[in-house]
C-alpha cells in the first residue's frame, strides 16, 4: 500500500463486505483500477473477514445484543437519493463524490452484523481462554493425582497416619526423599483465607514442611513441595491457619502421627 489516503476507503472496505447499493458498486468497480489505495483497502478487508472467518465458530449474537443493534438501525433515518443517471459503459469514469458516501440501510445492517461478529468472537475468545484454563488445570491435577497414586503405591514410601486428641484419623501422609502428599480423609474443606500446614514434629519445634488446601467434597492425595530434609522426620503434625502462608509455628494442631513400622 502506498502512503496517500484515499477519500472512498469507505466504500472500499464496503465493496469488500458486499454492502454497497447497485449505484455505490459501480462507482466503486470504475474508482478501483485507477486507485492502489483502494485495492489495497479491498484485499486488506477481505483477509480480515476471511481470518474472522476462520478463526471464530460461527455463532448467533445473543439476544440483548441482536435486539440493541436492530433497535439502533429501525431508528436512523435512511437517506433515500435519486437514481444515478446511466453512465455508459466506455465513459470516463464518475468522480466519486462525498455525498455518495451515505450510510443506508444495508451498510448499517452489514456493519452492525461485522460488530455482532467482533463482538461474538470477543465474547469466544474469552470462553476459549477460560476453557483452556479449565482443561490445563484439570490436567495438572490429574497429572499430581496419578505422581500421588505412585507414590502410595511405592514401598518404600514412609506413611503417617496422622489422628487427633480422640483418635479420630483426618489425614495421612506419604513421604520419600523427593515427593511428599498428604491425603485428607477427615479434614474440612477450607477457605481462601485459610490453609492447612503439614509439620515436621520429629524436633523439638516444629517446623513448617508444605501447605495445601482441602476442596470440598475431596479426598483426593495431594502432592507437597518436599525435600530430603522433610523426609528425615518420622512424626508429622497438621494445623489449619490463617492467611495463605506456614506461620513460624503452628496455631493449634489439629492431629499428629508417627510414620508406621515398616
């Protein structure tokens, strides 16, 4: 494209949308040969189109947006001229004028169905996005729930059944030098103002080992941000505290275990 502007770009970006009245596309198909910044304009909206096209599924607008435009275009007036005279077919061609530059039914209907068509890819575009979100998370947590799986299955895995003051069992969990899990069989789901702490109780003070949190209605083992220093300790310990970090010692302990006898 080159670098001068074009006065009738508009009717351009029409004649490519296939909204133009008769009269308008014969000006417009006399304009083109004699214009390259038309013709750009031309094949530049068609590769737009053609890229809406296909990259959104073709969906119907929703409802309150089909009925807003609809309303819109009954209520501007439409601007009704006579009939261009007949130009024939070797005459020079017809300077195009401003006042033919008039948005009439069929354009305003072609544009408020490209908005309906933005609009709807935008709306696409956000549902494709928080899907992929979705399906990438369920796969992370398939992927953690199949490493936890292996990892109750290891035999050498340490395990600790972790009880409360009335032996109530709530959790267990799983440690080896590398990948530690805690599976929650009676723990109450909690909220985002709060997480649960797994502590290492094998020292005089406790210490922080991983956090996680507990969905309702799950039990499934969830993998923990471990070392080979969490690994050395043989009694654990659990406690529900406030905020999304370990304290630097816990609340109230919930339950606690010692890793069973191999």
């Amino acid at each position: 494209m080159n670098g001068d502007l074009c006065a009738h770009e508009e009717l351009a970006v029409g004649w490519a949308m296939h909204s133009l009245e008769p009269d308008e596309e014969a000006l417009v198909r006399d304009h083109l040969p004699t214009c390259a910044t038309c013709r750009h304009t031309v094949q530049a909206t068609q590769e737009v189109l053609a890229g809406i096209g296909g990259a959104v599924r073709q969906e119907q607008p929703p409802p309150h947006l089909r009925a807003m435009l609809m309303e819109q275009i009954e209520h501007i007036p439409q601007e009704v001229e006579a009939p261009a005279p007949h130009t024939p077919r070797h005459a020079a061609p017809t300077p195009l004028r401003p006042q033919h530059r008039r948005r009439t039914g069929r354009v305003l209907l072609a544009a408020a169905a490209a908005l309906a068509v933005l609009a709807g890819g935008g709306y696409l575009g956000v549902r494709v996005n928080q899907l992929s979100g979705e399906v990438a998370a369920s796969e992370a947590r398939t992927n953690d729930l199949n490493k936890a799986l292996s990892l109750a299955a290891n035999p050498a895995t340490n395990r600790a059944v972790l009880r409360t003051g009335t032996g109530d069992e709530v959790a267990v969990v799983l440690s080896n030098p590398t990948t530690g899990a805690v599976m929650p069989t009676n723990l109450k789901p909690n909220d985002s103002g709060h997480v649960y702490v797994v502590w290492g109780a094998s020292t005089p003070a406790p210490v922080p080992l991983a956090v996680f949190d507990v969905r309702a209605g799950s039990t499934d083992p969830q993998l923990l941000a471990w070392s080979s220093d969490a690994h050395k300790h043989t009694t654990f310990a659990v406690s529900l505290e406030p905020g999304r970090q370990a304290p630097p010692k816990p609340s109230e302990v919930l339950a606690g275990g010692q890793v069973a006898p191999a």
